[in-house]
C-alpha cells in the first residue's frame, strides 16, 4: 500500500513540476527540433565546427538555447 501512495505522490509532484515549468519545456523542445533542423540542412562532418558534426549536441545546444531564452522572458512569481 505504501508504494502506491508513493507512486501517485510522485505523479502529483511530476504534474505540478510540468504546470509550473510548461512555457519552459516547450521553448526546450522548440530549442531540440530547431537544433535537429540545424544538423540536418546545414551540418557537416568536417572541419572543427562543434556545432555542425553531431546530431546529439546540435539537439543539446537547441535545449539549452531555448530554456534559456523562453526562461528570460518569463516574469517571475515571488
């Protein structure tokens, strides 16, 4: 029983983490598919431009860039 209650604790702490952080985690995924788009019309498997030679870290830097820009413009809630 008590691994139940654990569980659907767990899902409400996940479901308040996603409500909180929505606009968030889509600008990361936007960040995710334009680094995919990136990679795959412009990128290259030669040279020493980090941002051109794998698909991996092109969707990384997506992520990255797009949490961060979408979290600027956030106003915060205190």
């Amino acid at each position: 029983m008590r691994i139940k209650y654990e569980l659907f604790f767990l899902q409400d702490n996940m479901k308040a983490f996603i409500k909180l952080n929505l606009k968030t985690l889509f600008g990361m995924f936007i960040g995710f598919v334009s680094g995919y788009i990136h990679w795959y019309y412009w990128g290259c498997y030669w040279g020493v431009y980090p941002m051109s030679s794998e698909c991996w870290f092109n969707c990384f830097i997506g992520i990255l860039f797009g949490g961060f820009i979408i979290s600027l413009t956030e106003k915060e809630n205190i």
